[in-house]
C-alpha cells in the first residue's frame, strides 16, 4: 500500500486533502484483517429491519441530549500501525484509533501517549476517541481465555453462555456474541478492568463502537432456535449503558459515544438523544467480490427495489439523526484507495458527502495507514444540507 502515485492532488484536489502523507508504515499488526467474501456490514445481506416498538422496552427517555462530536471539521480512522507522533502532527478535528498500536493489549497507549495525540499542531485539542466492539468478541482481546476454544475452533465447555459462533468474515479471530448478556457487558463496561474502564483511564475521549448492526443476526427469523425479536432494542439499551457508565459512574460529562453502522436505530428517539453521532462505512459504494481483490467497489444503487441497501435508504436512516437538536454528525468513510481503479472516484465522493451533510474520511479497507485528512469546504463549494 502506497500513496506515492503522482498527479492525485492536484489543483483542486489539494484544497480538499492538502499534501499528501508519506508512503504508511509496513509491518507485523497484533490484529488482522482477513479475506472477506462478503462484506461483515450486516446492511449489505437482506435482514430483518429495525422497527421501533410502541412501547419501548427503554423505560424513560433520557433528560438530557448526550454531547455531540462537534464541531468537527473533519476526522481519521486507523485501527492498526498506528504512530503516536503522525496521530499528534495530524491536522485532523477527531481522530479514531484503537486503544494500543497494533490491537495488542499489552502494549495499550498510555496516558502521556493519549495527552500527545490530542494535542493540535497549532494548539487546540482533537478529540481523540477509542475504537471498541461490543457486537463481537476477539480472540485478541485482553478478556479472551484461550481455554474457550478446542484447536480445532469448537467452543469448549469452558466457554462463556455469551459466546456465539465464529465469524468467518472481518476482524481475524472475531466470535459473534449474545451482547444482551450482563456477563458479556460486564466484560465492556462493569467490572474493574473492563474495555470502557481501560479506555477512560487512558485518557480517550469517547469510544467508537463496532458491529452495533450485528443486532440483526439475532433478529432474522431464518436462524430459527434462538432469534431474539427485541435485539435492536436491546443494542440501544447496551449502548446506553455505555454512555452512563462514562459520564455518570465515571464523571466524564462529556463522554462521546459513537456508534458505528446500525443507523436504521436512528429511528428510536431515545438512541438519538444517547449518542454523540455515528459513523458510516460503505454509503456511495457497495463492496464487491472480495473485499482483498481487483475490483472490490461498485457505486451503490442510488433507490428503487434491491436486495442490498441503496443511497436512499440508508440516507433515510440518517436524515433522522442530521435533523436533530443539535444533530447528529456522520462520521463518514468510502474504502476508495486500495486500488488504482478507485482514485478517480475520490473528489466527486468527497464533494457528494459534503453535500450529504457528512464529515468524510477515504480510506484502506484495512484501517492499517493514516490516509490524508480532508479539510472543509472552501468558499464556493457546495453547502451541506440535510
């Protein structure tokens, strides 16, 4: 992976991404990202929609709005390889990263590291904001007892009632998970040393949270035994246990929560008002075959009948979140630079999610370089509108 092609920011391009970063760092990661036949978003295969219930099994809404990731000009997205000093020198308003540089737990970023990266070049702070999945559990993780698994990858009798199937897409090592269980969201917020707990005493920000979609696996009626109707309910519930964990039990006020995908639980008011925006992958371009091979993005079908999710329904989810006081930002991202064939789509993507109302990131599908931040807008540009 390389960003040393000539002639891709040029002109009007450089007031979009300014100059381009170094070739990224290449090496070993702790975590990988594997071969996906088909992408891991849950959007992308036909499932059972969210669906408000009329009486909500969230027993009261919230009395406050939760605080928003703004103002955000825009934002970076890496979840491996990732350099203390180029996060600190980059330009970026927010920044997504994991919790240490390669997944692995025992090198987690320390306080004076996290201080660093959230110091801007010309002053200021970022908000610097944890990635964390609470819809799959990773065999890499610090909470993962290799006793749970035969080598031949059964679940033994050890294992946890919280642990599911394997994913065979996505994350390597990546189990779905029964994340209703108290068991299993002890592990992410309640005890001593757990996920949420880590990532505040680091010093983060917030967290950005993964595979919230994965609520619809437990929905889809074809898995027979063991379908749980009320899942998407029960995702917000997760979700909104996090966000008060943070800023009540742990007295960050000001927290920020984002979820990322699952926006069809933009439709529940009370998902609305607990989170601080949510982040986006896949919305002008559908990936294709495998997401590791030549061609592996397609524009996405704008409207009309699909068995896949198209501009439009996607964009009907989020309109709810945008039309919010204040609203809910979208932490956008488009995978538009593995491959030669995707760069002339980058400008008319990056103007189209201005437009959208979005803050937009391109990236390599495997999160592991720190791709060019793209400024605001400048004078004469299109205006974002809900």
């Amino acid at each position: 992976m390389s960003q040393s092609h000539p002639g891709w920011f040029d002109g009007f391009w450089d007031t979009l991404f300014g100059p381009p970063l170094s070739a990224p760092v290449e090496g070993p990661t702790f975590r990988k990202r594997i071969v996906e036949p088909v992408s891991t978003l849950e959007t992308h295969r036909p499932r059972p929609r969210y669906q408000p219930p009329s009486d909500s099994l969230l027993e009261g809404a919230p009395s406050e709005t939760a605080p928003r990731v703004t103002p955000a000009a825009n934002w970076v997205y890496q979840l491996q390889k990732i350099e203390v000093d180029r996060i600190a020198a980059s330009r970026a308003d927010v920044a997504v990263i994991d919790y240490s540089p390669d997944g692995d737990p025992k090198r987690i970023f320390t306080a004076d590291e996290v201080a660093r990266m959230k110091a801007k070049p010309g002053g200021g702070q970022r908000k610097l904001i944890a990635y964390m999945s609470i819809g799959e559990a990773n065999s890499a993780c610090f909470y993962w007892d290799h006793r749970w698994v035969s080598k031949a990858g059964k679940k033994t009798r050890a294992a946890p009632g919280w642990l599911d199937k394997p994913n065979a897409s996505g994350w390597e090592g990546a189990w779905k998970v029964k994340f209703w269980d108290r068991d299993w969201q002890g592990v992410i917020i309640d005890r001593p040393d757990s996920y949420l707990n880590q990532i505040i005493d680091q010093g983060f920000d917030g967290v950005y949270l993964d595979i919230v979609d994965g609520y619809a696996y437990w929905m889809d009626e074809d898995r027979g035994a063991g379908v749980r109707p009320t899942a998407g309910d029960d995702m917000i519930a997760f979700i909104s246990r996090i966000g008060e964990h943070a800023r009540k039990v742990r007295g960050k006020p000001g927290f920020l929560v984002v979820p990322q995908n699952g926006e069809a639980l933009l439709q529940n008011a009370h998902f609305r008002r607990v989170i601080s925006g949510i982040g986006k992958e896949d919305i002008l371009f559908d990936m294709v075959g495998d997401a590791d091979k030549n061609p592996h993005v397609a524009p996405r079908q704008e409207s009309g009948q699909s068995d896949r999710e198209t501009v439009a329904s996607i964009m009907a989810d989020l309109k709810l979140g945008l039309a919010e006081q204040p609203p809910v930002p979208v932490l956008a991202v488009e995978y538009l630079w593995d491959w030669p064939e995707d760069i002339p789509k980058q400008a008319a993507a990056v103007q189209r999610m201005r437009e959208l109302g979005f803050v937009p990131y391109l990236a390599y599908r495997d999160l592991g370089s720190l791709c060019p931040v793209i400024e605001p807008p400048q004078s004469g540009l299109p205006t974002p509108a809900v």
